[in-house]
C-alpha cells in the first residue's frame, strides 16, 4: 500500500506531534496567569474548607463552633463562590498558555518525566472537576449520581495536594520568571512584551467582568451588577430569595393547619402558635447565606431559644436538636450547640421584615441563628429536643 501511494506521488502516511507558531505559550505567561489562578484556589480552598465545618462539623466541634461575628459565614461563602468563579477564566487563560506542552514529544522522556505529566493530568482534572461542579451547585443542578458536598470536599484535598506537588516540581521556572526582570527571561523575545501584557489585560478584564456580575448575590451593594448568578438578593417572596420551596419540601396549609411546638427537655412543653406569639419578642437583623454563595441581611421577629429552653428547664450551654414539619430531607434534622442557643441572637422567628412568615419562609415558625449556613436555618419547625 505504501509502494502505491509513492508510486502515485502521495507522501507516505506519518505521526508527528502539532507544531504551534502562535506566541505567548511561555513559561513567562504561565507563571503570570499561575500566581493569579494559585491565589484564587488557596482562597477557595480555605473557604471551602471552614464552609463543609461550619456545615457538617465533626462531634469535638460541634459544640464549640462560633455565633460570631454573625455575619461570618456570609462572607466567608461569598468569598468562595467568588473566588471560584473567578477562577474559572484563569484556568482557561492557563491552560491556553502551557497546552502545547500536552504535545510534547517523544510524550514519556523519563520516569520523572512521567511522574511530572501525571501530577499535571491529576492537577487539571481536579481543577476543571472543581469549578464545573462547584458551579453547577450554584444553581443547584446535579446530574451526577454521588452526593456533592463529600466529594467536592475530597477532591478539593486532592486539588491542594497537586498543587503544592506541581509548585515543588515548576519551582525553578516558577522562579527565573515570576518578577518583571527576573533572572533567566532574557531569552524571552523583547517584542512579545507588549502582546503579553494585552492577554494579562484582557484575562484581567475577564476575571473583573465574571467577579461583578455575580459577586452581588451576596455583595448586596453591587447587587444591581448582579446579571449572571443564579440568585438575586432582592427576588423571592417578602424580599428574601428561597432555595427549597414549602411544594419542594412537601408542606402546605393542610400540614401546619394543627401545628404544635413540641420542647422536649426535663419540663417538657407544648405551645400553639398564638401561645408562642403571646411570649416575649425580640427583632434582630441577620443574613440568610447560602452555601450556594447568595446572602442577604433581614429583619426577623421571634421567641429567643435560650428563653423557650431556659422554660424547658435546660440549663445554660445546653444543645439542641431542631425537627422540622417536612417528611424528607437531608435537612429535616438539624442540630445546634451551646455557643448558637446561648445567643440572644438566634430566635425561633415567626417575621420577616414586620410580616408573618410566609409557607415558603417556614411558616409557621423557623430557627434563624448568627454565624450559620441557610440549610441549617430549619424551616417549618415542629419540635425542639435538648440534648
């Protein structure tokens, strides 16, 4: 076959690796986009982290986790959301820079050639695995069968761990071309200075543009730039946005209709509702802030818990187990130490904004507590037990 394909004057089928005559797929470039996209992922690394312990605390935790500041939580998700976002156009921009580096060839050189390009296909597969996901969990949308928050949780270990190995390994190069006159970039061509300084704008630009229509889902000042996240802080029912629906939780009128709070504790009580508005009120502002990055401060009106647990007979510090009125949920129990019932801040809210709850905020009684994720604000709240 390959006699008549020369005897025709057909060139001999070959394999040879793509050549690449476009500029700025450097080191220099790669380490400028790589110090911007690395400070982005530890940012989002150590957020996400305090977020799944603050959300699913170990046992020696979660009796001394913090109800202040009251507005933690709110800034420390926003700041993961946003830095996750943002980092989406940087690894774009640092993939684009090193993938002809994918076409190397002969591809394995040697054993450490080959353990390099492996912690290089394990740490792009982390990072791309990260940000889709964690995206994806923005607008909670989730066609993949495993459970989110384990997983997203443990690859993101994997992510630092490939990380801080491909730092190690790059470190040299990371080096001779991390400043503007570092040693070591003057075999780099002078006239690709001023194109590499327009992507690193343009990149900049990208990453500016990303952060500012859609860090307002929790930045509320900048909440009218807020055009491409899944959230708006002003949308939803008594101004407040609403992640799970009374229909999506399976609670309507019929459900609450005869409701009763049930306090379990060394006096146990009952209360209807009009027995529980006729108690003591208190109004305090706190943020609703979800883990999928959107928060938004209100005003809520209700019965302390230290004061419906001090009535139970518990003493002070107690812990508390929160059962709401829904059937199923991954939520539908949650529990609170010490630090959050002691608060005169965390309420058993009937308000919102001078207004009765309504079914989708929780009527007809929900916790709101400082310091903690939207998923454990339990809504439609039936039954209190101390610990």
């Amino acid at each position: 076959m390959e006699d008549m394909r020369i005897s025709r004057g057909v060139p001999p089928l070959t394999l040879r690796p793509p050549t690449f005559a476009g500029r700025l797929h450097d080191a220099r470039t790669a380490t400028a986009v790589g110090r911007w996209l690395g400070a982005a992922i530890v940012v989002c690394f150590l957020t996400g982290v305090l977020s799944h312990y603050v959300q699913r605390p170990p046992d020696w935790l979660a009796g001394i986790l913090p109800s202040r500041p009251s507005w933690g939580y709110r800034v420390t998700q926003g700041l993961h959301v946003a830095s996750g976002i943002a980092a989406v156009p940087l690894l774009l921009a640092k993939l684009w820079a090193v993938y002809p580096k994918l076409f190397v060839w002969p591809a394995l050189r040697s054993l450490r050639h080959a353990l390099e390009r492996l912690s290089v296909a394990v740490l792009v597969a982390a990072a791309v695995f990260q940000l889709g996901t964690g995206l994806l969990n923005t607008v909670q949308w989730y066609p993949w069968p495993f459970s989110f928050v384990p997983v997203h949780f443990a690859v993101a270990w994997l992510l630092l761990g490939a990380l801080v190995l491909h730092i190690a390994v790059k470190y040299p190069q990371i080096r001779a071309h991390w400043g503007r006159r570092s040693p070591g970039t003057l075999e780099l061509p002078a006239e690709d200075g001023p194109d590499r300084r327009s992507l690193l704008a343009g990149v900049a630009a990208a990453v500016g543009a990303v952060t500012l229509t859609t860090v307002g889902q929790s930045l509320t000042p900048l909440r009218r730039l807020d055009l491409l996240a899944p959230r708006h802080p002003d949308h939803g029912p008594q101004g407040l946005p609403v992640n799970r629906t009374a229909a999506a939780a399976h609670v309507s009128r019929s459900t609450v209709a005869d409701w009763r709070l049930t306090v379990t504790g060394p006096r146990p009580y009952t209360l209807t509702l009009d027995q529980l508005a006729a108690l003591p009120q208190h109004t305090v502002t706190l943020p609703i802030a979800c883990v999928e990055g959107w928060s938004k401060s209100a005003r809520w009106t209700g019965v302390r818990v230290r004061d419906l647990l001090e009535r139970a007979g518990a003493p002070p510090g107690s812990a508390l187990r929160v059962v709401s009125a829904e059937r199923r949920g991954a939520y539908r129990v949650m529990e609170m130490g010490g630090g959050y019932t002691d608060d005169p801040l965390t309420l058993l809210a009937l308000r919102l904004n001078g207004e009765v709850l309504s079914l989708d905020h929780g009527y007809p009684a929900r916790i709101i507590a400082p310091n903690r994720p939207g998923v454990w604000q339990t809504k439609w709240v039936s039954g209190m037990e101390v610990m």
